[in-house]
C-alpha cells in the first residue's frame, strides 16, 4: 500500500500492477461510470487541457477541492455518471488527485482504477495474478487520507491467502479497516476529507462510495484512457475471494 | 504527523516544530545518547562524511540496513551509548533513515528528535508551544513504518487537548497505537522492521526502545548538531500531559 502519491517512486512500480484508488470521489465516480456503459474516460491532469477537450466537442468533468469546475457539465459525484445518455461516451476527467495519480502509475504493468464500488470484481480479479500489486492511495494534495487506505485494507485482507505483505502500510491498512468496517461512515466522521466535503452536501455520494460492489467491471488505464477490462480466458471472474472479506 | 520524509515537502515545514521519529533505532538511540550525558551527536547523511569526522578523530558511529558500518564503533544500539565515557563526548552519527530526515527537516522553526524513552519530556514541553508541530517518521527507506506512527499516534494523543489534527495520518496513528499500546511487541510481530532486523539478534533493544520514559532530556537539533534543550522559563516541563497516555 502506498499512501500517496508523493511515495510512489519509492515502491517501484516497473512490472507491477498498480490500483489507483480515490474514494471521495474519483475512483468511485470513475468504476461507477464505466459500470453503467460510459466507453471510456480520458483522465487529464490540469484543467486547462481539459478545457482544450471540452472546445473540441468531448463531454468534460472536472472537480477541485470537491466542487464542479465553472464551465464544466460534472464534477466526481458517482451519480452525475449514473445517466443513460452517457451510454457509449467518452469522458474527458481532471480531479484534484486521482487523474494526476493515474498518470503517476502510468508505467506500471497494468494500472486499475479500485473503488468499494467494484471492490469484489477487482479482488477476484488480483487474486488470479502473479505479479506484484500496489495499492496507490490518491491521497489529498499528496498527503494520507483514510479513507483511501481502508479500500487499501479490505483489498489486501481478501488477497491475503494469495499475497504476501511488503510494507507495513499493508499491516497498518488492514488493522484501521478491521476497526471501521461494521460503521465506515461513523469511523470517517472525523476525517478531514468528509469535514471538507460537507458544506458541498454531498452526504448521498459519501453513503454510496462506501457501499460494495453496486458494479462488476474492472476499469483499466491503457496510458491514455480508462475503460472496461475485457474478461476472458484467464482474466475470467471466479468469486473464490469473495468471502475473505 | 508525516508519515515518510517523502512526504514532508505537502506538510510545509516552515514556522512548525518537527519531531523527528525513528524508534527502531535511531531515534531511541540519540535520545538515550542525549539523556545518558553525550554533549552533541553530528548527525550526517553519507557515511563517508562519518569517514571524515572519523580520520579527524571523531567517536563516530554508521548504520546501513540495520547493522554497524565496518570501520565506524558504534551502530544505532541503543545500549551502545549507554556509556559513561562518552559523557561530555561528541559524536558523529550516520544511519539509513534518521540522520536524513533530521537533515530534511533542518528549515523548521525547531527539530526535536523523539521517541518512547523520552516521550513524556517531550510531550510536556510541545503541550505549552503554540507552532503547529509535524510528527515526521523516518520510516524505512522513505516508505511507511509502523513502529514510527504508533509512537506518532502515542504523542499525538497526549497532545489531543492543546491541538487541532490536520490531516487524517493524526487519527490512522492514534488507532493504531490505541489497538497496539498494552503490548506493542506483540502488535508489531509482523511488522517488516522487526523481521527485517530479528537476524541481528537485537530483541534486547527493540524490548527497551518500546519503553516510555527511560530518559527526560529533549533531543534538539541547531542545524548541525543535536543537543539537550536548555530548559529553562517558559520551556520549564511540568506533568500535566502525562495522564493523556
């Protein structure tokens, strides 16, 4: 488990499959989007080649500091992507911290995009692997937040048969997921990014970024965007890791 | 708290105390050094600005991968400065991670260097200073360490009535410590430091550097050497603190 993005360099990520992870909200947003039938998301780092996007046409999304960006259609709100009109779509995505920590991983062997919201299809999917995997927290400006490392827990608690451990992150994750498990919600009251997501009254997305497996794909970066893994032959789901949780 | 030197440029040093933590061993190491009567540790982030010192004449002491440096007369044993004839001594200090995050915190307003064996001096004096403070662990090859943030959540703590936490490593730590603090050995079993340094047949300090309040000096680092703090006026300790723990 890397907790940010900052120490990224220090795990090496050459040949390792790297799970980009931003609870509140991208990752969520992204795993739920690519859920409902979105084609592909396009994550960008900085606003401005957003706006380039935007002016040629493409259905943009961009959140700082939690909000909507002026001048764009969405944010990182899961729900904004539940729609039947972006069935097909491409996306153009810039966040304040999972769209530059995708790029951080970009040369990984693979890079996955993880959420609570597809937590079982892409444990099922870990556990079927051979190469090392990362869990990278997004973080908050490149600092540790909690609840991206409690994803980063339950995910290393079910692939524990299959993995060994190879920081102490992974030990001081799964322990902090243990105690909030039965009450994410009550245990995050305190954090910093629910205190500075509540003047946006965003408490649906907050209940919804926490509940399991609402979708069932696999979203992966291929170095320029992100869409649904294809799951065959060996990549084929089995739930054998379901229950470890 | 910041949980790898890493990190420590997102937490912005300057006006804050830092506290620089490594208890396996570094940390316990300089502050038993300090509390035992050595009058300055040099600490130097090559060990072959240690071979300087030491054609100079300097008692210097190097650490790499837990082990003592060929050549240099001490490591980062704890026991080792437990010596009466280094009373009033000047020592040169080099080791894999505490030495270079002291050096990365050098543009603080102050650098303390921390650990159990002094937790309540330091504890009492942060309790009466109004600067922020950043709990820096060294952690392990700027990776995470769990030893490091579960003294950061003991002291963080006691601290709880005095400060504000500003980032969610403050409430991770104090869990952590809270499940790890009636038998921290136990706790820490798993922990990668402890495997990695069980070889070296080093129990013996691991056991003491887990104990609270061997010593009450306050390590204090002046840009080129760490010394007792003058306690003296306002920086005069009292034991208020104490019954936070």
């Amino acid at each position: 488990v890397c907790f940010a993005p900052s120490m990224i360099n220090h795990y090496g990520i050459s040949g390792k499959i790297v799970v980009v992870i931003d609870i509140f909200r991208a990752s969520s947003a992204i795993c739920t989007a690519i859920s409902y039938g979105v084609k592909e998301i396009i994550p960008v780092k900085e606003i401005h080649e957003a706006k380039k996007f935007k002016e040629q046409g493409y259905i943009t999304a961009a959140e700082r500091d939690g909000a909507i960006v002026e001048g764009f259609d969405f944010g990182n709100s899961p729900h904004a992507f539940m729609d039947e009109n972006l069935k097909g779509k491409t996306i153009v995505l810039t966040t304040s911290n999972c769209t530059r920590a995708i790029h951080d991983a970009k040369d990984a062997e693979q890079v996955l995009i993880g959420a609570f919201t597809n937590i079982s299809a892409i444990c099922d999917y870990l556990a079927q692997r051979t190469e090392d995997i990362i869990l990278l927290c997004a973080g908050w400006k490149n600092k540790y937040n909690l609840e991206d490392s409690l994803f980063a827990g339950a995910v290393a608690l079910r692939l524990l048969d299959q993995y060994e451990l190879d920081c102490d992150s992974s030990i001081a994750s799964m322990e902090l997921y243990k105690l909030a498990k039965d009450n994410m919600l009550d245990f995050l009251k305190n954090s910093s990014h629910r205190q500075r997501l509540a003047h946006l009254g965003i408490e649906k997305d907050i209940d919804y970024c926490l509940q399991a497996d609402s979708g069932n794909k696999i979203p992966i970066f291929n170095g320029y965007s992100i869409s649904a893994m294809e799951t065959t032959g060996d990549h084929s789901l089995t739930k054998k890791s379901v229950s470890a949780l």
